[in-house]
C-alpha cells in the first residue's frame, strides 16, 4: 500500500488558514472616538461636514453622498430632506423633519468601521441639543445590531462600531419619536485588528515555497531512471 505524501510547508499554511476562516462575526462597540480612531488601519476618512452648504433655509437633497478614496458613502433621510445649519460648531448633518431616521448606507463595499457624534435636536434656529434616547441599527454582512444610549452632551454623543471581518452595509439612526436626528464629524474606515503584517504575506509565501521545493526534491529522489 502506498502512502501519501504530506507537503509539510502547505500543511502549515492550510491550517491558518483553517483558522482564519472559523472566525465569528464580532462587532466591538466604542463612547470614545479616541480609542475608535486608534483601532482603524491609517487612511480612514473622518468628515466634518464643513464643506456642507444648504439652499436659503439649509435644506440638501437626500441622499447626500461623500467619497474620499478609497471609501465612499451616502446619507438619506427616511423622507424628506436633509438640512445643515451654516453657524453651529460643530457643523452638523441633520434631517428636515422630526421623527424621521436617518441613514448612512456604505457603497464603497470596504467599510469595517463607523462612528460619529450622533445626538438629537430642536428644530431651531439655532437647534438646541436634547438630553433624549439615540437609537442605532447596524447592519453588517451576515447580521445586525441595535444599541440605545442617552448622550448628556454634544461632547458625549460619540458611537462608534468596528467589525472583525464582515463588511458594514449601514447604520441607522431611528425615528426619535420627537425633534430630529443630528450627527456630527462621521468617520469610515478598517479594522487595524483585520489588515494582515507584510510579514504575515512573506511567512505564508515561505512555508508555500518551502514545502513545494522539499517535495520537488523527495520525489526526484523517488524516480526510477532507466537504461536503454
């Protein structure tokens, strides 16, 4: 009976990748922007709203949509329109009537993480913060997830959600049963956790090369010349 051989090096590289792929879906959830930010892989895009100019009384189109490469993304109300007050600081991206929720709906299809400063207002103007519920839904490839938090502060208002794998599809901000959904200095990006080291790259391609080479030369070892 003849035995099969086993490529030592492939063995290796199957089973992390074996690993890799029994991973649950996992989102980590974040109240400080600071830690938010230190957690994303360099090149996430942070948006302040700044270049945001409504018509006369501050309406926008909905959707809104925003692109800094290489992520991209729309904001829409659920009805209606959106609005933007030209004076508050900071400036904030709000819907044009009450009880309406608020969408960010990611299209650049690369998105792991997402935050902003999400807080709920007055009509104005100016619009003036409420101590009032903010409701979430994340949804993500494969599921989703809904938080509730009651911010005391513009400055406390901070959500922020970061995936292990699965792409990010949207986040909602629901109807608040009153007033309007407001947000503030929104940033898209990825996981630090999940951008492989380039020595991850070089050890896969070491072990791959390793183990093919070993083989080439057992089975030369193993060949039978004949003499004519």
């Amino acid at each position: 009976m003849k035995r099969r051989r086993i490529i030592p090096g492939l063995v290796a590289v199957l089973a992390l990748a074996a690993c890799g792929s029994v991973a649950q879906a996992q989102i980590t959830t974040f109240t400080s922007e600071a830690a938010f930010l230190a957690a994303l892989a360099p090149g996430y895009y942070t948006n302040s709203f700044t270049g945001l100019n409504g018509g006369s009384d501050g309406s926008l189109s909905s959707p809104q949509m925003f692109a800094s490469a290489p992520f991209t993304y729309d904001v829409a109300a659920a009805s209606g329109s959106l609005y933007t007050f030209q004076s508050t600081s900071p400036k904030q991206l709000t819907t044009n009537n009450a009880n309406t929720a608020m969408t960010i709906t990611m299209t650049s299809g690369n998105v792991t993480a997402v935050g902003a400063y999400f807080y709920i207002t007055t009509s104005g103007p100016p619009p003036v913060f409420q101590t009032q519920l903010v409701s979430l839904t994340l949804n993500y490839v494969g599921g989703s997830q809904g938080n509730s938090f009651t911010p005391t502060s513009i400055g406390t208002s901070f959500f922020g959600y970061i995936s292990n794998g699965p792409k990010i599809n949207s986040l909602t901000m629901n109807a608040p049963g009153s007033n309007f959904n407001s947000m503030s200095t929104l940033t898209v990006g990825i996981n630090a956790a999940t951008v492989p080291e380039p020595s991850t790259f070089i050890l896969g391609g070491v072990l791959v090369g390793g183990g093919l080479v070993g083989w080439r030369v057992r089975k030369a070892k193993t060949r039978k010349t004949t003499v004519a």
